[in-house]
C-alpha cells in the first residue's frame, strides 16, 4: 500500500461521515499544502485568531491528522489566540517549501477511485463518479455533512512545525 492509500483508509475510519469532495481536499492539501491559502496576510492572520477563539472551548484531541508528504491538519480546537502567529508563521514557511504538481495529484485521485472501487471509502462508486462529473478542479471546500459531523477546524502545516507548536 502507499502512503496514501494508509492515509485516506486512515481518515475513511476516523471520519465516517467523509463525502468524495472530502477526499478531494484531503489529496489536494497531500499535493499542494497550504499554499492555495496564502494571501492577505493580516486579514488570513486575523481570521485564524478568530477561528482560533471560535475552537477554544472544543475538546482537543489528537494534536494533528497526518495528510502524508509530510504534511499534517494542525488542530486549532483548544489552542488559544496567542498562538495564531506561530501558526500562520508555519503556513507561510510550508507554503515556502511544500510545492506540488498537477500529474502528481491527477494520479492520486485514481489511486481514491480504486479505493472507491474496492468498497474501501465511506461512500460508494456512484456517488464517487456523480461528484467527479461535477468536480469544478483545484481545492474544495469540505461536504456540508462533513462539517456538520465533524467540525473541521485546522491549519495545514508541515509536520515538523507542528511538533515544535505543541511544544509551546
């Protein structure tokens, strides 16, 4: 199995209620990072601190989930504000170094369709090729059950900036 497939057979059983365009942005974030996200910085730096706040009563549980290329969804659920700028500090660093390629994730998203193939995704291939006809390209926004289920709320960073953010 590649690392990959570990990864969204990792995310299917932890986020049951994972649509396709969920495993989408799971495989983009793989390929690309954060680096769809970088621009305003005051204002995204500013919405992070908010987001931050909105998450501060929420029970944390894992620190992060790792998305493979060493790459991880940083968790803001039970960080506090303080810590926004060494999170956005992190995403631009990552967006800096992490780079991805198109072909790259062209051939990761076959690699979910025999895994939807295989029944190994919390949904079926006709839901799988019914999203995909109407897959717009680029970076989705997660399914609204998805956010309904599992309250996303995270940064995309490298993995070795999260491991020195939870030291702080």
């Amino acid at each position: 199995m590649s690392e990959l497939t570990d990864i969204l057979l990792w995310h299917a059983a932890h986020y049951p209620s994972m649509q396709p365009q969920d495993a989408v942005k799971l495989i983009y974030q793989n390929e690309f990072g954060c680096e769809h996200l970088i621009g305003d910085s005051q204002g995204m730096l500013e919405f992070l601190k908010q987001e931050i706040e909105a998450n501060s009563d929420r029970h944390r549980g894992r620190p992060w989930d790792e998305l493979g290329s060493g790459l991880v969804r940083l968790h803001l659920a039970g960080l506090k504000p303080i810590q926004a700028e060494a999170i956005f500090d992190a995403m631009q660093q990552t967006a800096q170094l992490h780079q991805g390629r198109e072909v790259s994730f062209q051939m990761k998203l076959k690699e979910l369709e025999s895994l939807t193939q295989l029944g190994k995704m919390p949904f079926d291939e006709r839901t799988w090729k019914a999203w995909l006809t109407n897959y717009p390209g680029g970076s989705v926004h997660h399914s609204d059950i998805y956010r309904r289920q599992e309250h996303p709320a995270y940064r995309v960073i490298l993995q070795a900036y999260a491991i020195d953010l939870a030291r702080l």
